[in-house]
C-alpha cells in the first residue's frame, strides 16, 4: 500500500477540515505532494479557490466521487485500485508539469 493510501487513512472524523469545511487538511495537502501544480495554500481554502489553484484538485474529487459512485457495491479492493490508478494519473501529471516547468524531457514512463 502506498504511503498516499496510508495518509488518507489518517484522516479522521475530527480532523479540522472536516468541522471547519474551508481549511485545508491531508487529503488537500497531500494532493499537492502529488503534482506540485495545486493546492498552494497552507491552512485556508478559499485561496486557492480564488486564485485558482484547486482547478484540478477539484477536478480529481469530482472524478473520484463520480467513479466511487459507480463502484458502490464492489470490493474494498477494487475501490482501492481505482484510488491508486486516480492517484498515479495525478503524480504523472505532475511529473509531466515538472519536466516542463524544468525544461527537461518528459519522462516517457509517465506519459504513456
């Protein structure tokens, strides 16, 4: 299981984003980890909503959510690996991003 799995798993009932639905908390940060290319703020949301920052952020969550739904009676196994397939697709994104950002070539493990 990967350590992405492992920190959504940590992310309880009372975490604060779940009371307070404007501040960032595990998954939000976590998702910046994943590509570099969103999610900049530190503790509050609305930033990142008003520069723009969580376009794909909240693209993926809409995904996720869409694909969830649709997986609703299968295995903790199969949701989990629509999770990991969700999440790879973001890391090569931002991986993508990076090589470009860097002016270096584009890994081609990543693109395909």
């Amino acid at each position: 299981m990967s350590w992405k799995l492992i920190c959504a798993f940590l992310d309880f009932p009372w975490s604060l984003h779940n009371i307070l639905p404007f501040w960032s908390g595990a998954e939000h940060h976590d998702f910046h980890h994943m590509a570099f290319t969103n999610n900049y703020s530190t503790s509050f949301r609305w930033w990142d909503f008003i520069c723009g920052t969580d376009d794909k952020y909240r693209a993926y969550r809409a995904k996720r959510t869409a694909a969830l739904k649709q997986m609703k009676n299968a295995t903790t196994e199969a949701k989990a690996a629509l999770e990991q397939k969700l999440m790879e697709e973001v890391e090569a994104e931002g991986i993508i991003a990076e090589a470009v950002a860097g002016g270096t070539d584009v890994p081609k493990s990543k693109t395909q």
